[in-house]
C-alpha cells in the first residue's frame, strides 16, 4: 500500500466538478442539476491519481449531482469510505434567468456588454440570480462554521463549483473583488491549502496533470510566501 501523506498539519482540499453537459454545450448551468460528460467522468479519475497521496479524513460537496459524481468517482478510485456532507450552501451561482441559455444566444437576447457584466462583476446579478458577492454571503458563513470548524489535524476534500470554490478562495486569500474576477478555476485541479497547528495558512498550491486551467493573478502569486 502507498504511503499517505498524514501529517500534524490541516489540510483543505477544494476541488471544482469535471466537465458537465452544459459546460460541453456552452449553456449556463448555475442550479440545474445537470450530468458530467465521460470528460467528466476522466477529469475526475484523474484527480484521483493526484489525491492519492493524502489521507482524506471528510468529504463536503453541494446539493448537485456533478459535484456529488465528482467526489464519488474520487472517493471509490481511491477506495475510501468517508463520512461526506451535502449541502446547498456549496451549490454553483445561481444564474437566474439565464440558467439553460447557450452563451452566444444569450449575448444576442440582452446585449454582449450585459451578458459580460452579469458574469465578470462581483455585485450585478443576473435576473433572478446571484451575484458573486451573493454568492460569497450564502457560501462563506457556512465555510467558516461547518468546513474549517472540523480542519484542524484533518485532511478534508470539498468537490463543489467554479463560483463557490471562488468564494472560498477569496476568503481564504484575502483577494480583492476585482481580482477574484481574475482567477480561474480549473476542472478537476484541486486546490491544496495546508494550514500549521496554529490554523495559519503555511502552503498552497494547484495540482494538475499536464496543462492548467486554473489562474490567480500574478501579484497575488507572487504575494504568497510559504
């Protein structure tokens, strides 16, 4: 059996779904309950043989099937067993009205600028929908009360959304809003924040197979002394 990296350091694990229909389709997704793609399903093995390393303690996903699909291919290629909480507080951005429209149809409906708008600013929502500072305030306050209130001396995974994860990654790094528009989170690339005894953030890093998808601006990587 290989060697599990287990240590007296708290580790987080966030980790955005694979590939899902609409993603494939270019519609936007927010909360409908859609399936991941046999991409999907790959991008999510091969977040397996990344993790495979870690002694994963608990899981956390959200209420949607391509965050639950994800983290179960993971769990069962790795043969773990693990206690996993679901909850709705780490589902996606809600993209109101626009949930289902294809991307190019709807930059014609309302106007390319406004489409642009409602998905790269942090405080205009779509119609019906969330914004990102919404977002944050739904996902956040659950975060700090139920996720990192169970880190210390753990490993924990968190299979949730590109929007979510970005809330999160926003709080734990202290990134502006205008920079949180800046980072990307990659399919299936987890986020491995490794906290001390103290509950300090000592390292982080993005694991990935070959090329990334997943971005932070340049200065807040280079702000980042471990």
């Amino acid at each position: 059996m290989a060697t599990r990296i287990n240590n007296k350091n708290s580790i987080l694990i966030l980790l955005r779904h694979g590939q899902s229909t609409y993603n494939e389709e270019n519609r936007f997704t927010g909360w409908k309950d859609v399936s991941l793609t046999d991409k999907g399903k790959m991008e999510a093995e091969n977040a397996a043989v990344l993790l495979k390393d870690f002694s994963i303690d608990l899981a956390f996903t959200s209420k949607l099937k391509r965050a639950q699909d994800t983290l179960n291919i993971i769990l069962n290629s790795l043969s773990l067993q693990l206690h996993t909480t679901y909850d709705k507080r780490l589902n996606e951005r809600d993209y109101g009205d626009l949930i289902g429209q294809n991307k190019k149809e709807a930059a014609m409906k309302f106007g390319e600028k406004q489409v642009q708008i409602w998905r790269r600013s942090y405080n205009n929502p779509p119609p019906g929908g969330e914004s990102l500072a919404m977002t944050y305030e739904r996902c956040v306050p659950y975060f700090k009360s139920s996720v990192m209130s169970k880190l210390k001396n753990n490993t924990i995974l968190l299979s949730a959304h590109g929007n979510s994860i970005r809330a999160i990654v926003k709080y734990l790094l202290n990134i502006s809003n205008d920079d949180i528009l800046k980072t990307e989170i990659g399919w299936c690339e987890p986020w491995v924040f490794t906290f001390d005894e103290k509950m300090v953030l000592s390292n982080f890093e993005i694991l990935f197979k070959e090329n990334t998808n997943s971005a932070l601006p340049e200065h807040i990587v280079k702000s980042l002394k471990f």
